[in-house]
C-alpha cells in the first residue's frame, strides 16, 4: 500500500493564522492557487481510490487538485480539534490559554484540549481506525491537515520530545509513505509543485 498523504492549501485562518482544527474554513485565493499548481503536480499519477477529511478546506482542495476522482469523505480525517483555542489566534489568547497551550505542546499525546479538544493519541486512535479499513494494496491519495499528517508520522518514527511543532509541512505538501512488512517513508512536505508560485 503506498498512501499520499495531501496537506490542504492555505485556508483563510491559515492566513490570518487562527488556530482552526474542526472549524470549517474555506480556502483563501492563494490556498485555490496552491490546489491548481498541485493538480499539475498529480497529472500523471493513477490512484486506486481518494479520501479526504470532510472539512471543506480538505475537500475543495481534492476537487481542484483531482477533478473527476470523487474522494471518499471521513470525519476521521479531521485536523486535530483545538477546543478553546480554536477561532484565536496566539495574540489573543488569555494566560490560561497561554499556559495551557505551553504545557500540551510540551506533550500532546498525553491530555486534551479545553472545550471537547483533543491530544495527539485521541487523533492516532481515530486515525488507525480508519486506516484498518484500508484494502491493503494499491495506490491511495488522502487530503487531510497538517496535524494528522504529523500523527501518521510520529506514529512510524516515535513521537517527538518537547516542542511537536518542530515537524513543518507546507500547504499542499504531498508525503509519501509505503506500508507492507517494512514502512518505508519515502518524502516528507514536498512542495516543489509551488517553486513557480508567485
């Protein structure tokens, strides 16, 4: 099974930025820009079957990015849900918030967001779910968001110590990892479709 795993384009809270999660935000013109340079990047590409989280940003960028391929949605593909925090962005955050980001981010598998969030292991038991179901051969694209994408790759190379966020993935970044009796990651945030973007 080799899956492509597909960061969304540049939505309007990315832009802004607000921390976004589960709120649905639309992709901004340059997030539509971004999806039109990746679909050049997949012309050429055959998949066996797409998936995206539900998530509009998630979403439109499939439709740009491979018309006429229609993905198949699951919320479990869902950015990680910030609770409280979704909506703000770092400026305005009160000192509660400003503590309690500082604390999960030193460890975000262990506890939750405020407000019906989640931690990262919440987000990996969501993501093995869905990937359980998965036939286990061929060729799968999936849209999804940059903390779930992170989660599918500490959950090969072991999660990270201190701050998470040190892994940067690029809107429309596309990595690709191979899954059999040895998982083999074969590119990690490849944007290179984006070199020409102005």
């Amino acid at each position: 099974m080799e899956v492509w795993w597909i960061r969304h384009g540049e939505s309007e809270w990315n832009h802004q930025p607000r921390w976004q999660g589960h709120s649905d935000v639309a992709l901004s013109a340059l997030g539509e820009r971004q999806a039109e340079f990746l679909r050049e990047r997949l012309q050429g590409e055959s998949f066996n079957a797409c998936y995206s989280s539900d998530l509009e940003r998630a979403r439109r960028t499939c439709e740009i990015a491979l018309p006429g391929l229609q993905p198949k949605l699951d919320a479990r593909l869902r950015e990680v849900h910030y609770g409280y925090l979704e909506g703000l962005r770092r400026d305005e955050l009160s000192a509660e918030q400003v503590a309690f980001l500082g604390a999960w981010l030193e460890n975000p598998y262990a506890t939750g967001v405020p407000g019906g969030g989640e931690s990262l292991q919440d987000v990996t038991e969501r993501l093995d779910a869905w990937f359980s179901e998965l036939p286990a051969s061929g060729k799968v694209a999936v849209f999804g968001h940059g903390g779930l994408i992170r989660c599918v790759l500490w959950n090969i190379v072991g999660p990270p110590r201190g701050n998470a966020w040190t892994l940067q993935l690029a809107n429309t970044s596309v990595t690709v990892i191979r899954y059999g009796k040895r998982t083999s990651i074969e590119s990690v945030n490849d944007c290179g479709h984006l070199r020409n973007l102005t």
